[in-house]
C-alpha cells in the first residue's frame, strides 16, 4: 500500500489526474482481499495491484474512461472454476471493484 500511496503522491504533484481502484468486495477465494488498491495515472502508469491477469487491464482500461468521464464505476469480475486461470481469477472466485477519480 505505501507504494500506491506514494506514486500517487508522486503523480499528483507532478499536476497529473490519477484514478484509484478499489477491490470493495469478494466472494470465494481471490487473489487479493478487500481494500486491496490499484492507482492509474493519466498515462497509464499503473501502481498496485486488484486481481491479476485480465482483471488487471480491464480495471486500467476503465480507469481510464473514468478519468475520461469523471464518472466512478463499479466492477464485477466473476468466472467458472473451469475458466477462472484464464482471466487471472485462479480461485475461481468473484470481486467487486470500485473505481473513482483520486481527489485530495
């Protein structure tokens, strides 16, 4: 978390906009619990970590949009045991990740 915290102390100061991603709930097992932080400046320069695999670039991709729009967002990942390796949920489980505009 230090890191996350520290980027985006980086980023901010630097006039950059930075969106923060947070893993809000999950169900099963999950790579990463919840509180879990991602943040994505406004180049797509990525600290932290929500998940892994496909999770991780679809949560950049819509933390750009987010940016985009300065409209939050709540994200659903949830897959099949069967698939779950594919998409980088390996538990097969399922998470809700919020992501919003950073404001200080």
């Amino acid at each position: 978390m230090k890191d996350v915290v520290d980027d985006v102390r980086t980023w901010t100061e630097r006039g950059e906009r930075v969106a923060i991603a947070t893993v809000v709930s999950v169900k099963r097992s999950a790579p990463r619990p919840p509180g879990a932080k991602m943040a994505v400046n406004e180049h797509g320069q990525v600290s932290g970590a929500v998940s892994g695999g496909c999770v991780e670039g679809a949560v950049v991709e819509v933390a750009a949009e987010v940016l985009r729009d300065r409209e939050p967002r709540l994200l659903h990942f949830g897959i099949a045991d069967s698939e779950a390796w594919d998409v980088g949920l390996p538990c097969g489980g399922e998470i809700d990740v919020f992501v919003e505009e950073y404001t200080e």
